[in-house]
C-alpha cells in the first residue's frame, strides 16, 4: 500500500529523486522525508475524498470548529460588555475608545494571520493550530486583569492575534480533512458556529454583569475567563488531530501521510475494503516536493495566475467583515444609545440574534454543495444587502423599537451568517495547497482590515453623534459593499462544489 499511496517515480528534469528505501526509517522512527525537488506519485488525495462521514470527522469538527466559537465569544463580550466598561467602576471607556479597542483586536487578528498563516505553510498545520490556541488562552485571560484603557487595548490586540493565526491554521487543515462532498455545509456550518460563542458570550455577560449574582465591576472581568476555559478543554482534544495527509505529501514525507490516511480508514473497515479493491480507480496525482513555497510564487499565483480569483476573495471577505463588524461590534452602543437599555440587558437582544445566525448557515448550508457555490454566495450577498438597506430606512425614521430591530436583525443575518461563512470557504478552497494557509491569511487580513477595523470605528464615530441618519448611512455603506460582491461573485466565482482541491486549483507543485 506504502507503494502505491506514495510511489516515488524518476522524472528527467526532477532534480534529487527518492528511491523506495528513502524515506524509511527504523521501527519505532518516524519516516524521513523524501529528498526536495523529488517526485512522488499518490492517491492520498482522492482516499481522503472518498471517505464516509464518520467520528474522526467530528472529532475534527469539534477540535478544530471551536476556533468560530471562541471568536464569537470574543466579539460577543466585547460588544455586551461594553456599556459596563464605560462605568468608573470598571474602566470608563469613552464610545470612542469602545471602537478602537474593537478595532486593536482586529488589527491583532490582521497580523496574527499573516505571520500565523507563513507558518502554517512552513511548519505544517498541526503545529501552528496548538501554538494560535496557546497564545489566544494567555491574551483572552490577560484581558480580565487590564487596568486601563492602553492595557486593555493591548491585550484584546494579543487576543485577536492568537484568534487570526487560528483561522488560517484550522480553515486550511478543515478543508484538508473533511471530503469534498460534505466541505461546503461542513465549512458553513462550523464558521456559523460563530453564533454559539455569541450566544454563550451574551448569557455569560446577562449573569456576570447581573448584580444580584455578582458585582459587576468585577463580573466584566471573569467573563473574559470564559473563552479561556473552554480553550483549555479543546487544546487536550486537538492532541488526536492528525497533521494534513496533503500538507506531509507535498512535503516529501509520504510515508507519514499513509500512516495517517491507513489509520483514518481503519475507523471505516467496509468502505476502507470498497476504496483498496479499487485503488486503480481512484485518481492520482505526480506532484515535486519542496521545504517551502517563496513569497514570489505567492505573489505570482494570486496576482497573475490566479488574479480574477483574488478580485473575487477581496470582494466577499472586505464586504462581509465591514457589514459584520461595523454593526456587531456597535450594536451594544446602539441599544443603549439609542432606546435607553440598560447595560446589564444587552445580552438578551443579542441571544435572539445570534440564534438567526446560527440558523442560517445550518438550514442553507447542505445547498451549497447541491444548488452550487456561484448561486448560493450571490443570493445570500444580495438578499442581505437588500435587507440591510431596508433596516437602515427604518431605523432612520425611528419605526422600530428595540425589540423589531434585534427581529429585524434576525431575519437579515440569517441570510448574511450563511454569506460571510461562504467567503472563507471561497477563499480556503480555491488556491493551491501550497499557499492555502498564507492565502486565508491574505484575504481574512486585508479584508478585516479594510471592512473590519475601519467598520467598528467609524460606526463608533456615528453613533457618537446621537443622530440616526448618521448610523443609518453606515449601514447603508454596508449594504452597497455586500451587493457589490454578489456582482462580483455572479461573474467569477469558482462552481467549487463536490470537486476535489486537487481539481478546483492544482497545486503548485504538481507534475503532468
């Protein structure tokens, strides 16, 4: 099986090629690798694709899923938390330093994904998605001991690091993992769970801030201990995940890769039987193995080779992060501002939120991968927009009350819950291997830059001035951006359902 998985052939412009000894190591040894620049042939690939969905995928779901969670926890706390913060008893932000805060932990999250993403590509994704985690339960439980606006700023910065290096090391093992039937609904469903950490953020801040059960000032502080508490539970389960079959493979380390895959197939012995008895119908690939990938070659592929792609990836993730963040983030500060709710009431207008989120993303999902990627990201772009810009009209005149917003916000983000979601689906799948870490990181931080961080401060600004048609223009800014992407989408987007990674965009190092 070792030989067929991972045959190592000669190639008249290979370079160093790899014998079948090479690579082997003494029992109890980890394999060496196959020398770089040699040529392996492999069917891990389609082996990986044609496996039912079973416990190992679950295992991958939860372990590496809950990266949406801690985030929505984040943003959730931060957003709920909010009004408390600007009480003298705990820190006495301004609105103003409210939004940066916002704003530093998604300039941290910028960062962390690239610096994070070039690891991952480098060291290998098992290794990045341990040390992400790491760093984000030391910055998150550092948050609750903050004294002053700057070390609160800084820590959140910290936080949203950690959090940025996550998505970039668990988007691209997820897609590796998961087979390609099942990796729209599967990638939708575990970005919507996003809304659980929002869910869990807003009761957590309904009970912590709740001065029958605790004094707030000190509430707002344990409820940073939150995210850090599940993160250590993750951690000891992200111990079972395997590092990517693809990533060891280009890697040259095959014999790794079929160790890995033989043990998944192990956990399904009939359909395991069914994919041996016809490896010779499952498709193989040749591909030139390498240390790393230069920056140059990065560049080449997103900017020239793959350049409409790009267009459509900056398109997705720069509308949904401004539409997302620009009014998540506020939407305490709205609530308060402008219908006069209490601060420690927050968290039960963002539950029923949260719940249409979590619901879109769940209900939509499975038609990504039948309808087809092209007309769902469209459709969803579209309608929430469309949606949004209604909202906006009907804020500006004052026809909603506090609870006809959050429905009206219900209805519009089940729509765009499933459409941001699809944006870091787009952008995980259709690039090569080679660069998928760096890609994600690529697209997550300029579109979180541009849509994310300037989105919370400006809204931060709007409300600031106590007018709605100032808000309402900025959501108006938001609804334009998500309309202009389902354009975008409708005339490049990649019909990337059921098809392998391999066949939406060859890897780099692949060999005819």
């Amino acid at each position: 099986m070792v030989a067929a998985a991972g045959k190592r052939v000669p190639h008249p412009d290979s370079g160093p090629t790899a014998s079948p000894q090479q690579g082997a190591a003494p029992a109890g040894e980890e394999p060496r690798p196959a020398p770089y620049g040699s040529i392996i042939e492999t069917d891990i690939p389609a082996r990986l694709d044609a496996l039912p969905f079973g416990r190992f995928h679950v295992l991958v779901i939860v372990a590496l899923g809950i990266t949406w969670i801690l985030d929505g926890l984040e943003v959730t706390l931060a957003g709920s938390l909010s009004g408390e913060l600007k009480q003298g008893s705990a820190l006495g932000l301004s609105n103003s330093e409210v939004g940066l805060a916002g704003s530093c932990y998604l300039a941290g999250a910028v960062l962390g994904a690239f610096l994070f993403g070039w690891l991952t590509d480098r060291l290998g994704r098992k290794k990045l998605f341990t040390v992400t985690l790491v760093a984000y339960l030391l910055a998150t439980a550092a948050t609750g001991l903050s004294w002053n606006f700057w070390s609160f700023a800084l820590f959140r910065f910290l936080t949203g690091a950690g959090i940025g290096g996550e998505y970039t090391a668990i988007n691209s093992t997820i897609q590796e993992l998961i087979p390609a039937r099942l990796r729209g609904w599967t990638d939708l469903m575990i970005n919507g769970s996003f809304w659980l950490g929002a869910a869990m953020g807003a009761g957590g801040s309904i009970l912590l801030l709740d001065p029958a059960f605790i004094n707030p000032a000190i509430g707002w502080r344990l409820a940073f201990l939150i995210g850090a508490t599940i993160g250590l539970v993750i951690l000891v389960m992200r111990q079972w995940i395997p590092e990517s079959p693809r990533w060891l493979v280009t890697h040259g380390r095959a014999q790794a890769a079929e160790q890995i895959v033989s043990g998944i197939e192990a956990q399904f012995p009939g359909a395991s039987r069914r994919a041996h008895n016809d490896t010779g119908a499952l498709k193989r690939v040749r591909l030139r193995t390498r240390d790393h990938t230069p920056l140059r070659e990065v560049g080449q592929a997103l900017f020239v080779n793959y350049r409409q792609r790009t267009l459509v990836g900056l398109s997705l993730m720069i509308a949904q992060a401004f539409f997302y963040n620009a009014i998540f983030f506020t939407y305490a500060l709205v609530l308060t501002d402008f219908y006069g709710l209490p601060a420690d009431q927050v968290g039960w207008y963002i539950l029923p939120f949260a719940a249409g989120n979590v619901l879109g993303p769940l209900i939509l999902g499975r038609l990504f991968d039948t309808v087809g990627r092209r007309i769902m990201i469209t459709s969803t772009y579209a309608i929430s927009g469309v949606l949004l810009a209604v909202t906006a009209y009907l804020f500006n005149r004052n026809l909603l009350s506090a609870q006809e917003l959050t429905v009206a916000w219900m209805v519009v983000f089940f729509f765009a819950s499933a459409a941001a979601s699809s944006a870091y689906l787009t952008v995980s799948e259709i690039f090569p291997l080679e660069l998928r870490a760096l890609a994600i990181a690529f697209f997550y931080a300029i579109g979180t830059g541009i849509g994310g961080i300037a989105g919370p401060l400006l809204f931060g600004m709007l409300i600031s001035t106590g007018s709605r048609g100032s808000v309402a223009i900025g959501y108006c800014v938001g609804a334009a951006l998500m309309v202009a992407a389902a354009l975008v989408q409708a005339v490049w987007g990649v019909a990337a359902e059921r098809k392998s990674l391999e066949t939406v965009s060859r890897p780099l190092a692949f060999v005819d």
